[in-house]
C-alpha cells in the first residue's frame, strides 16, 4: 500500500535556493542556490491532460498514466492589489492561474499526502501542491460570520472549489509566529476543512546562522505554537526560510525545544524547479523544490512551468486513479524507488 512513510532518498538534482517573499529581488540575492536545471525539452508530444475522471482504474494507458512524472509544487506569498514583490501576485491573476491548472486537469493535494505517498487523485489528472508561506492576512483570514473572507487567497480557494466541483480545493500554509496577523481563527479553520498547516519556524530566521539550539528554538518553538491551537495535530512538514538548511541539515526535521520533539517527513526548499515524483529513486524528501509563483518576474516562474507543460504533458506526474497502485510506462521502470516495488504497475 502507498500509506507508508517514504524516507530519505538520494539527493534531488536542480535545486534552486532563493529569498521568500519578503526579498523581492529576483536575482536570488541572500539564497544560497544554484543555477536550476530544468526538465526535459519541451517536445509536441501527444497530450496527457486530455485525461479525464472516466478513465477506467486498471487501464492506466487509457489515460497515459505516469506516477513517475514530475510534481507541480507551486509556492505563493501575498495575494493582494498592487504586489510589491517578485513572489507577490494579484487575486486576478491568482484566479486566472487557478483557472488554467484547472483546464490543465491539474488537481490539489497536500504536501503531507504526497510525502508520504499518498496521492489519490482521479485518473488521467496531474498532481499539484499549493504552499503559501508566511502566514501573511492576504492568504487566509476568516470573517465574522465565520467563513473565509472572499479577497483572501483562501476564500478565492473555497469559491473556486464550489464553481468547480472537482477541484476539492486543499493546500499547504507554512506559519510563523503571530500568523495571519494575530488571526487565531485561521489555524483552526484549516485544519478543520481538510487544509495542511507546516512549520515555517518562530520569526522567519535564517537557520544556517543560528546556533544548533537557535534552531531548535526556532523550528520546535514555531511547532509547540502550532499544536497549542490545535492539540494533537501531526504537524508533517516544514518550509525553511529561504530555502536555507542549518548547518546541521538534520535538524531541519528532526530536534527538540522546550520539552517538544519536532519530526517532519518533508522539508520545503524555495524555487525553482518542479519535484521529482514521490514515488520514484530522485524524490529527496528532505530537499522538495518549489515553482515560484509571481507576476512573471521571478526566472522559471510559473508561468515558465506551465508553459512547458502544455508542450510536453507526458513527462509530468499523472494518475492512474487507483491509489494502491503505482502506474508508469515500462520504459521508465528504472526510475521507480525500491519503496513501491510491491505496487508498481508499468505498462
């Protein structure tokens, strides 16, 4: 069964680390990245989205399945008029985005469910992950009467799913302290309607210059934070800030503070490549790369991506419709993780 956890694997190639959104500068000053290497060139290969919820489970070359394809992990910042950043967008061109991975038959799923792989999507869809970092009132705030205001990031979700009754809107928040300014409402309401919260760590700290104690404070201190709103939640993963291990790279997702241990399955880099497939050798879980979300003034943005998904659909993540089963063409076998041995299904 795919319910089991997925450890480390080998290190994920063509990582991009960048500044989150409280650096505009595109040029990834501050991150401490590498040139990101892109996917294969986009070819005018027959297309996999035309896939649709009909396709028969058991028959994954009826809809050209490929779990082994790679995973659109979108990160956003503030979703508000006038953006000041590179990161930042307008609610018009958030929907608009939301729009076209729609008709792209993109669908949403947590973070947490696709580390730990657990992927159930309908077949002939392309697994997407939207992840929201800081905490900011643009992304989520909740009304008086109890709902989702509608400008918020949050409430453009929640009415896209309703005109869209097979989008089942989900996403991942990545939280600092004092989240959605002082909202205590928010966390809550996310975890009660099927959302993911994620540690993003106390005051948004650059973890490699701080001490092994500073960042335990920092990851742990966020975490305890997290579960004193909602006690007994399993907090799975992490954003780091900047997309900057520590210097002891485990302690991104395994320590303690304060008599609270903290331990993530997956750790959130920042930009600018999709993730390689949870499912197969290149996945790192500890190393996840993100698609950068913006006005298009971040390079490889989304809108880069997603280009280069209309031009070659086959080499992205898509489903067979069956979540005990890991379905790829045979002529990718090799790129299959040990782990779902028992659950491959090539064709």
């Amino acid at each position: 069964m795919r319910r089991r956890r997925v450890v480390l694997a080998v290190a994920v190639t063509g990582l991009l680390l960048s500044a989150c959104a409280n650096q505009s500068d595109s040029s990834n000053k501050g991150g401490e990245g590498v040139n990101p290497v892109a996917s294969a060139s986009p070819s005018a290969s027959a297309s996999a989205s035309s896939g649709s919820d009909s396709g028969p489970v058991g028959d994954p070359s009826s809809v050209s399945a490929n779990e082994l394809g790679q995973v659109a992990v979108m990160m956003y910042h503030q979703i508000k008029e006038n953006p000041k950043g590179d990161y930042d967008q307008t609610p018009e061109h958030f929907k608009a985005e939301l729009e076209r991975m729609y008709k792209d038959n993109f669908r949403p799923v947590k973070l947490s469910d696709m580390v730990l792989g657990k992927i159930d999507i309908p077949a002939g869809k392309h697994a997407l992950v939207m992840t929201f970092d800081d905490s900011s009132p643009s992304q989520a705030q909740i009304g008086a009467d109890g709902n989702p205001t509608a400008d918020s990031a949050l409430g453009i979700m929640e009415q896209f799913g309703k005109d869209h009754p097979d989008w089942h809107s989900t996403a991942s928040f990545y939280v600092n302290d004092g989240s959605f300014a002082g909202d205590i409402k928010v966390i809550t309401w996310l975890v009660a309607h099927g959302y993911e919260v994620g540690d993003h760590t106390l005051t948004h700290a650059n973890l490699k210059q701080l001490s092994s104690d500073g960042v335990q404070k920092e990851v742990g201190g966020e975490y305890s934070k997290i579960l004193a709103q909602v006690p007994g939640y399993k907090v799975t993963t992490i954003a780091l800030p900047f997309g900057i291990h520590p210097t002891d790279s485990a302690l991104a997702h395994h320590g303690s503070y304060d008599g609270a241990t903290y331990d993530f399955d997956g750790v959130l880099l920042v930009g600018a490549n999709p993730s390689p497939s949870p499912y197969g050798m290149r996945f790192d879980p500890y190393n996840i790369p993100r698609i950068r979300s913006g006005p298009g003034g971040a390079q490889l943005d989304s809108a880069y991506w997603l280009d280069s998904f209309d031009k070659n659909p086959s080499a992205w993540y898509t489903s067979d419709g069956d979540p005990n089963k890991v379905s790829f063409p045979k002529a990718q076998q090799a790129k299959l993780s040990s782990k779902y041995t028992s659950e491959a299904n090539g064709y």
